[in-house]
C-alpha cells in the first residue's frame, strides 16, 4: 500500500497592515470560518469592513425573499459586531443568481476605491472546496469578480466613471486579496483565542440555521462544523485552532 504524506504545514498571514474589506456573496460567507480570524484582528486595532453582494434573501427555504432580506441584514449586522466589525454594507444584487461581468467588476472596484484597504477579503471563487461538491455559483462569481475588481480599483482607464463622476480616485494600495475556504490554502492565523466568538457569530445567524435544519449535514450546528475546520488548519499551523486562506499576492515584494 502506497505511503501518502501529510499536507505540509500552513505558514502565517502577515499582519502588518492596518485596514481590510471583506467582499462576500451572502450574509453568513464570513461566518463559516474567517470571522474568528476578525475578531483576532479587530483586537489588534485593524479595521475590517464587511461588504455583502446580496442580502441573501433566496437562503431561507420557508421565508418569502421580501421577509428574509430584511432578516438576514439584521442578522449580518449583529454577527459582524460580535467580531469587532462595525460597518456592514450590501450592495443589493439578487441572491442566487450573481454572474461575474463587468457590472460586479465595477462594483468591486468602487468597494475598494472608498475604502483604500491593504487587504481584500473574499470567499472561495474554486469550482469546489476540495471534493466532489460543487461551490455555489455565487462564491464563484463574488470570488472571480473580486480578484479583477481589486485590479480595476488602481486603473484610471478602468471604469472612468468611478473618477470623473463618482470622484473615487484610484486606489493601488491593496496588497493581497485573500479567500477563506479554499482547497488551496497554504496560510492560516491563529485563532485560538478568538474562536469562541466565531462561534458566536455565526449561531447569530439564527433564522438561516434554523432554516437550514437537517438539510446541510452539521453546518447548522455552529460550533460543531467550524470546530472540525479549525482544529485540522490549526494542526497545519501549530495551533489549537487556525483560519486557512489561500493568499493572492498583488505586488512583488
């Protein structure tokens, strides 16, 4: 029987930048794993900022779109304070049908153009998180969007718009755009401290869990689900519980 090596060790997120957007498809994207590692940072003094594609109104399988969205927003919000996050903003795309374009693009580029961060956050744009399942179309859109928008945000000749109408200059300040979720993850942050609060914010979501009963296996079960995650990238890292992200450089130092 053939020998399989262990996957190698994560290496560590830098941490010496001083502001991050997080740019997901739906409220709860941030929640399945990389709020812990915001709370990590917000305690440090970092400022994150979360922005929603949607509102994730086609999520709650017996609640009505018009009632959910309205929701899940409340529910977005109360989760990103529990992690130090004070400013949530939804851009209004309709759930479950997102496609990357140029409009997401420009979308994203605007994001980045206000906000000027040394980090772009996203979810997991692959077309699976490491197995036969697919990724929703969502993710995959949101993702892809958001590696070219953070782009776009430093070309004056992009979206002139944003410049000459908007007044949103551009903004070449980003570093690294990192996705949290991705089979192809090679650094993680420790979490420890701070992963009882990921906890917290994702069973803040209550009405999406609840609406997810038995359907998703353990994923309404909060602690359960990210526990397993954690535990498994933080034995990569050296750590009792660790946030993997797949890292995409954006200069060459």
């Amino acid at each position: 029987m053939a020998d399989f090596a262990p996957p190698p060790p994560f290496e560590p997120l830098r941490e010496d930048w001083s502001t991050a957007v997080a740019i997901v498809a739906h409220p709860d994207d941030m929640e399945y794993g990389a709020a812990a590692a915001v709370a990590r940072w917000t305690d440090q003094g970092k400022n994150v900022v979360y922005v929603m594609v949607t509102s994730g109104e086609a999520g709650i399988d017996g609640m009505h779109p018009d009632e959910a969205k309205p929701l899940r927003e409340a529910e977005q919000i109360a989760s990103a304070r529990i992690v130090g996050v004070d400013v949530v903003e939804f851009l209004g795309y309709p759930d479950g049908v997102l496609e990357y374009g140029l409009p997401l693009r420009r979308e994203v580029a605007r994001v980045v153009r206000r906000h000027r961060p040394d980090i772009v956050i996203t979810g997991n744009w692959r077309e699976t998180y490491g197995g036969a399942v697919p990724n929703q179309a969502d993710h995959i859109a949101t993702g892809r969007a958001v590696l070219d928008g953070v782009r776009d945000a430093g070309n004056r000749w992009i979206f002139r718009e944003l410049a000459e109408s908007a007044g949103l200059e551009p903004w070449n300040g980003v570093w690294q755009i990192w996705a949290a979720g991705s089979p192809d993850a090679a650094h993680a942050v420790d979490t420890t401290a701070t992963f009882e609060r990921g906890v917290a914010s994702l069973e803040a979501h209550a009405a999406y869990l609840a609406g997810l009963g038995g359907s998703a296996g353990n994923m309404a079960d909060a602690s359960e689900w990210l526990e397993g995650f954690a535990r498994g990238a933080g034995t990569r890292l050296g750590t009792r519980y660790a946030a993997s992200f797949e890292v995409v450089p954006l200069t060459f130092d």
